[in-house]
C-alpha cells in the first residue's frame, strides 16, 4: 500500500469534538474542501467529484413502469456547486445528518432501456441526457471506530441519501431505432411525467452515489486516524 501523508493537508479544517458548534465547523472544513474535491485529492487516491463519473446504473422495475435499463460512462457535473445548509452532529454516537442543497446537475451518459413506462412501450439504445435542478439533499452517516496499529480510525458504518428534485429536462436519443415521430412523442412523455420516472429509478441512483460517496469517506478515515481529524 502507498505511503500516505502523515501531516493533514492545510485545506482540512480540524473541529474539536466537544465544540458545542461542532456541526457548524464540519460545515465550514466541508466547504473548504469543496475545491479540492473537485480536482480530485491525488495524495489520497480521490478521483475529481465534479464531474462525477458513475460507470454504470442498471435498474430493473417492476409496477407502474416495468423496464428494464442500464446507463453506461455516466458524468455528472455540477456536483461540487452544492450549499450545504446545515450538519448535525451527535459525537456520542457518531452519527451525522447534513442538508445539502444542488442547484443543478446535468447528466450526460449511454441507456439501454427496455419494457413499458406507464402502459407506454419503450425501448432504445444511444446516448442520454438529463438536466436536473433545485435539488434538495439529506445524508444521514453513522460511523465506526476501527483500530489500527496504535490509533482509531473511522469507517463508515452506514450512508442513507434522499434527495428531491424541483426541476427535469430528460432527452434520450435514438429510441425505437432512431423513429423521429415515436422517439419524439416519447421524450415529450417522459419530460410530462418525470416526476413519476424520477421516484421509480431514485432508489437505485440514491444507493449508487451514496456507496461512491461511502469509498471517498473512508479514505480520508483511513489516512487519518480519529485524534488528528478531530481534537478533543
């Protein structure tokens, strides 16, 4: 395994744990790491967050909209402009909850979709497109202690993601084999009820970022242990 940096990098603001206002300074170190997460963070093996790269999404439904469809070399920019309104911390039990707010991402990728969407047949292959705007976050972590060598690390031991959508524009090229008319009138459909697409596939895409968001939370942990991250 590489060598990691033993000294934290200056762009990580350290809280101290009995800091009454610990979930306001979390926000503030979060912030600050804003641009590094960006970029990506090589020193840690932290790829760029924004635009995000998801290598696949497979979703296979079955009720109102039987499909199934997978998304391939999916990026998604926008990411890193997120305001995160407020973190809450319970140090006794190690648990967090932070309100993040998006005010767009786009999403660029590859489908493959087969099936029905709302009695309507639907199928295709090529490129895909999606705009997503006013987004409203909540993440909910809970931690473990983990020793290692001398010290204690965290790991995580669970991230729930929820998010709500405030706005969709959705194109998907070269449905029904390219049909200008069919293809058509199916993106005018899907555009009309992205609400009800968007609440079948969430499950499934909430799962997917928050296990990317999980690898990237642990690396940081496992560089540095516990009582450098955090005074006591």
């Amino acid at each position: 395994s590489n060598e990691l940096p033993k000294e934290i990098p200056s762009f990580i603001k350290i809280c101290n744990q009995t800091d009454p206002k610990l979930g306001s300074c979390i926000r503030k170190s979060i912030i600050s790491l804003r641009p590094h997460l960006k970029n990506g963070i090589p020193e840690l093996d932290v790829p760029s967050l924004d635009p995000l790269f998801v290598p696949e999404i497979n979703i296979a439904q079955s009720g109102g909209i039987q499909i199934s469809a997978g998304f391939k070399n999916i990026t998604i920019t926008g990411p890193c402009n997120f305001r995160l309104r407020s973190v809450r911390a319970e140090t006794t039990s190690d648990k967090f909850r932070m309100k993040v707010w998006f005010p767009s991402l786009e999403l660029r990728g590859l489908y493959e979709i087969r099936g029905q969407l709302l009695m309507m047949p639907i199928n295709g292959r090529g490129r895909c497109y999606g705009n997503f705007s006013d987004i409203d976050g909540e993440v909910k972590l809970k931690l473990n202690r983990v020793r290692k060598g001398e010290k204690e690390h965290f790991k995580v031991d669970f991230m729930v993601i929820e998010f709500n959508i405030g706005g969709a524009v959705v194109e998907l090229d070269n449905l029904f084999n390219g049909d200008p008319e069919l293809s058509k009138t199916m993106n005018e459909f899907i555009n009309e009820n992205w609400r009800m697409v968007a609440a079948e596939i969430r499950p499934t895409l909430e799962k997917t970022i928050s296990d990317i968001l999980m690898e990237v939370a642990d690396k940081f942990f496992d560089a540095y242990p516990i009582d450098k991250l955090f005074l006591r």
